[in-house]
C-alpha cells in the first residue's frame, strides 16, 4: 500500500532536477568549429551512414547565439584563439566544449609558437577525442558520453564550475 497505488496512470513524478538534465542530453545543439582535416571527420558524423540526427542533432548550428555544444575539430592557430573564445563567449549557459583531434587537445604534431598546445587553455573543455583524425565512431562515442555527464549533472554545479574558470 504505498504512494504508488494511489496516482493516476498519467501523472508521473520526478525532481525538477532530473527532468531538467533529461531535457539537456536531448536537446545539444552543435556548433561546428572546424579547422583543419578532424572538420572532414566531424562532417561525416552527420551524414547518413552514421546519422546524428538520431540524437536530435540535425543541423550545425551556424550560430553561437543557437548552439550549446562547440566541437572544436583541429588545429587552432594563435590568431584563432580569441575568435575561439568570442564564439565561446556567445553561447547561451549551459554550454559544453568537444576538443576533437590531438591537434585540438594538445598542438599535435605542431609544436611551434604559432599553434595553441591544446584548447583547454582558451576555452574549458569537457570532452576529448583522441586521434589523429579521429573516426566518426569516436565523435558519436563522445558525444554520448557527454550527454550521459549532462543529464547527470547537478543544476548549482554547472554555474558554481564554468563561473570559477
């Protein structure tokens, strides 16, 4: 004889919590900043052969303003840094960063002064995809598990986390 047995068939009960991290996996839109040949790749996902429209990422978005997934794909060049973090800057909270590549992650076969060492020094990144191009099974593989981190995440934690960086 519990709660249950009383409530009607069409209501169901939940926390605002987890409904609200049920409606972010669902709901990332990409935005596509491709730079170099992992742009090849992250392309490809959104073909038909591995279709990402399947988790409700038809199009990438050609503006900040509408995306809150950036997927940074390939090699970012000094010059590029502070259009990097100006796009980073205009999308809406919550927001998440796919480094995609070594190049993205960490420069590289490009160790130079004219190359960032990693994207993570412009931007915070959540996700990191390794390979030089990575394949598009992997950017699909990161991409659930980004989702599987964002439905679980807690409401105060993501603003107290992106706030303090």
């Amino acid at each position: 004889m519990g709660l249950e047995e009383k409530i009607p068939d069409s209501i169901a009960l939940t926390t605002l919590e987890k409904m609200v991290g049920w409606a972010r996996k669902r709901s990332m839109w990409p935005l596509g900043f491709g730079l170099a040949c992992c742009a090849i790749e992250m392309m490809s996902t959104f073909m038909s052969h591995y279709d990402l429209a399947r988790f409700g990422m038809e199009v990438m978005r050609a503006s900040p303003r509408q995306a809150d997934l950036m997927i940074v794909s390939g090699r970012v060049s000094a010059k590029m840094g502070p259009v990097l973090k100006r796009l980073y800057d205009q999308m809406p909270n919550p927001k998440w960063v796919i480094s995609m590549g070594a190049c993205a992650s960490c420069g590289g076969v490009f160790n130079n002064y004219a190359i960032v060492q990693g994207v993570d020094r412009i931007v915070p990144v959540d996700m990191y995809i390794p390979g030089c191009p990575p394949r598009p099974e992997q950017l699909i593989e990161g991409i659930l598990k980004l989702q599987a981190k964002a439905e679980k995440e807690k409401l105060a934690d993501r603003k107290d986390a992106k706030s303090k960086k």
